[in-house]
C-alpha cells in the first residue's frame, strides 16, 4: 500500500541499515530534491548528517534564507552554510558568455563544495563515508540504474588526508516520481515555499543577466523577479505555470520617461512558460491584469529598469532560459 507515512518509514529503516554508525554529508541546493532527500536522512540518523549549502550569490530574494532558517528550523538539520559569493563574483567578472559562465559557476560550485567537504571529513566523529542525493525515479531509468560512489579528491587542500576519497552514495528518492517527492516532503513538515518549488536553474541568475553579471545587476534583477513571483503567486497561478524565468537585459538600453525626466534604462523581460517536462514548452496566457501589474510594479519599484516585455516564443524554437 503505498502511503506517504509508509514511504517514510521504509526509507528511514533502510538508511539507518546502510549508514550505521558512520557519518554522511549533503549538499543543499535550494531545490526540492535534496531538501527532501536531506529532511529524510537527518529524521533517519540525525546528527550524523550534515548539510552543506554553498551560497554562491546568484540565488533569488529570500532563497538562502529559507535554507537558512526555515529548513533548519523544519527540520532540526545540522548545516554549514558557505558564503562564497564574491569567490563566484570575482570567478564572473568580465564574462558575458553562456556557457562559459555556466563552465565557471560548475567549476567554482566543485571546488567550494569538495573544501566544505574536507573540512567535515576534518572535524571529530566517527568516519565520514556517506554522499547523499536527490536522485529521483526518472533519473535512475536515464542513467540506466546503477547505483554509486562519487569521489572527491584533496589536491585543493593542505594535507593529512588520502588523495582520493571515496563516498557511498544514499539516493532515499530513487524509487519515487516529483509528484512523491513533493508528498513526502509535506508529510516531513517542510515549508510549501520549498516543497512546491518551480524548476530553477543550478547557475541561478547567473544564466539571467543577458551580459556581464556583477552585484549591483543582480540586486536589481533580484528585486524584479521578487515582485513578478509575489504578483503570480497572489493571482494564485504557481501551480499553472511551469517556471516563469525573469531575465535582465544588462546590455540593451532604451529610452523612457518618468516623472518629469528622460530615462535610458534596461529592459526585463517576463518569460512564464508551461510545460510537462521542460523538454517543449509554450508561452503561457496570462492574464492582462497581472501581466499589467507586475509591469507598473517593476518599473516603479526597481531602480534603472524602464521597460517591461513579454517573451511569446514556444519552446522550439525559443529554449526555456534566455542562456
Ligand atoms: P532550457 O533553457 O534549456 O531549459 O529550455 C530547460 C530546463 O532546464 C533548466 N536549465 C538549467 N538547469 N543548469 C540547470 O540546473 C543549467 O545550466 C540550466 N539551463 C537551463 C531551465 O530552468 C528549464 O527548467
């Protein structure tokens, strides 16, 4: 009989069977996955789990925050949280390109991640040797069903330690569907704001600044996307659109007015979607007034932006993000 209460409690058996005594770490990403997948092992071993989240500074308002506190809080998990924006921001500067972007925020993410890592292998207690990972259904049948081990390796660090370490993985979400994943992790007592996440994208507003990406844009771009989620999710549409990516044209200006002055500012454009899987997509039909108020809002409120647009491309041709 499959129950959420049944799930759970399989789950938690099978991870104190694997774990033991020993330790396990978990990176936390914001996303609904490994908040799930965390929530489940730490109700299974507790303090021998710990999470690490890397704050890379390309996260939405309030996003790092709700790991911070409101996770914490849900779930009593021990975590270690990494400020590491201006190690992403410096590793950015001066880079315009998609994928090379993509390529420097991958990069740093591993590198800031493998030294939280060592750093816990480091501290006292018993021996480190458990990786845990939101791997859910869909992505065991992609894969072709292994399970497995995931190495880190020392060379970023000073010594003391082996040069390769070997983790065994714990994957509690590998026979369940999002839909599931999302029961259970209401049933554990997460907040809705993570359980009922939209997709977004690991490089976060990194890939959403079309140009150069530095604090003062993201701040700005942070601001607007903040007042677009606030305006649908009042309008009670979360659940009808797939994502709705808010993209900042950092290197197109145009003119506008306000007040009793000429403004040469930047545009945002609105990108909401829907879609069954992200693999094809349509633009979604909002409606005029909510479109007409998350754009008065925008451009009252947020500094050096001007102009609001509405992207109306399906996906082909169009990809979901605008990088
Ligand atoms: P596209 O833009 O390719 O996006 O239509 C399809 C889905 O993937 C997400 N996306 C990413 N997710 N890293 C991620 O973790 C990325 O680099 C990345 N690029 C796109 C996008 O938000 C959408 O859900």
């Amino acid at each position: 009989d499959w129950t959420t209460g049944n799930v759970i409690e399989e789950q938690v058996a099978a991870i104190r069977e694997q774990v033991g005594d020993k330790r396990a770490i978990c990176g936390l990403s914001g996303g609904v996955d490994s908040a799930v997948a965390a929530a489940l092992v730490q109700k299974a071993i507790g303090t021998q789990l710990t999470c690490v989240y890397v704050d890379h500074g390309l996260m939405r308002k309030g996003e790092t925050e709700q790991v911070e506190k409101d996770f914490v809080a849900a779930t009593g998990v021990q975590l270690k949280v990494v400020d590491a924006e201006e190690r992403f921001l410096k590793a950015l500067a001066g880079v315009s390109d998609p994928e090379e972007k993509r390529k420097i925020i991958g990069r740093e993410f591993i590198r800031v991640f493998e030294q939280a890592q060592l750093e816990i292998l480091q501290e006292d207690g018993p021996e480190v040797a458990f990786l845990v990972q939101g791997t859910l259904y869909p992505d065991v049948v992609e894969s072709g069903g292994g399970t497995g081990t995931a190495n880190i390796k020392s060379h970023h660090n000073v010594g003391g330690l082996p040069d390769d370490i070997e983790f065994e993985l714990v994957e509690p979400l590998r026979q369940l569907f999002k839909d599931e994943v999302r029961m259970v992790g209401a049933e554990l007592g997460l907040p809705d704001e993570i359980v009922q996440r939209q997709p977004f994208p690991g490089p976060g507003l990194g890939i959403r600044i079309v140009g150069e990406v530095t604090k003062e844009r993201l701040d700005l771009l942070r601001e607007a996307d903040a007042i677009a989620r606030e305006e649908l999710t009042a309008a009670g549409l979360d659940r009808d659109i797939w994502q709705c990516p808010v993209v900042l044209l950092a290197d197109v200006r145009s003119v506008g007015v306000q007040g009793d002055g000429r403004t040469y500012g930047h545009p945002i454009v609105l990108r909401p979607v829907s879609s069954e899987d992200a693999m094809t997509a349509d633009w979604s039909r909002l409606p005029y007034d909510v479109l007409s108020k998350i754009s008065t809002r925008i451009t009252n409120e947020v500094k050096d932006v001007n102009r609001v647009v509405l992207d109306v491309t399906s996906k082909p041709p169009g990809t979901i993000e605008w990088e």
